[in-house]
C-alpha cells in the first residue's frame, strides 16, 4: 500500500480542480480541525496476510479508503447558487455526465484509470455516501473503499 497511495494521491492532485479539492494526507488524521475547503484523504485502512506457499507466496487482500471530507458550516445559507454537500460528494466521488457516463475528474474514474500503474487488479469498490466518523458540525464525507486481493513472493531466509 506504501506503494500505491502516494500515486493514488499524486494522480488525484493532478487531475481534480483545486476550486474542488485543495489538501490532500496519507492516513487519517487524529482531528481535521476547522478546515475549510474539501480534503482528500487516502487512508491504508487493512491487510490480511495469508501465506499460500509457506515461506515463498502469501496472498494480501488489502482494504485502502479514499475519502473525500468537506466543511459546509462556514458557507451554509451564504450562497444559495452553490452546490449542495451531497451534490458536491456525488459529483466529486463518481460524478457522471449528460450520457451516464463517469467523468474523468472523478475520483472513481481516476483511480480505474490508474490501477495498473498502482499494481492493482480486480479490485472491489464500494462507496458509503454518509461517512459519520467525524463528528464535527458542518462536515460531510463520503468513503470509496478498495478491496485488492494480490500474491506476493515471500522471500526464504
């Protein structure tokens, strides 16, 4: 995953609208604090480690989150044009156009179109569009989990 995330973030940073999305973390932060924008977060969240072959091949299923945060108190009531908190997370996560299709500034649409250079195949997606972890007035969040399951050579010593 070590692997993985930086590019994930690095690919994410490149391709979404900073007006969007401006800060970007590896892991989940302790606190957010008062932030005020959008912020993503790519968060390891598992692996479980099952050795196939003992001492030469293990088989990883590993679980990454991607998280997309942003803080409405602070714009709330002040600009009736401005889109919504859950059109922003659906538009943002996995937005679509006029045809139904994936826009390619979306979260989702960046990361398939990446998986072979982060190393991952088949993945499973899901998405939770009412992330509670954070409790803090204001703040939304949506969750994209990844479920990648891999073989790895298992060095013998």
């Amino acid at each position: 995953m070590n692997y993985a995330i930086p590019k994930m973030i690095e690919d994410l940073k490149a391709s979404i609208s900073k007006s969007d999305v401006a800060t970007y973390m590896f892991g989940l932060p302790l606190e957010l604090g008062d932030t005020l924008g959008a912020m993503i977060i790519v968060n390891p969240s598992s692996t479980t480690i099952t050795p196939i072959a003992t001492g030469m091949i293990d088989e990883d299923e590993d679980t990454i989150e991607v998280i997309l945060v942003k803080n409405y108190k602070t714009t709330t009531y002040q600009n009736a044009s401005q889109a919504g908190d859950m059109e922003f997370l659906t538009r943002v996560m996995r937005g679509k156009d006029a045809n139904n299709d994936l826009l390619g500034s979306s979260i989702v649409s960046i990361l398939r179109s990446n998986f072979k250079r982060y190393g991952i195949n088949q993945p499973q997606f899901s998405i939770n569009w009412n992330d509670n972890r954070f409790e803090k007035e204001g703040l939304v969040a949506s969750t994209l989990t990844i479920q990648q399951n891999s073989l790895g050579n298992q060095s013998i010593n």
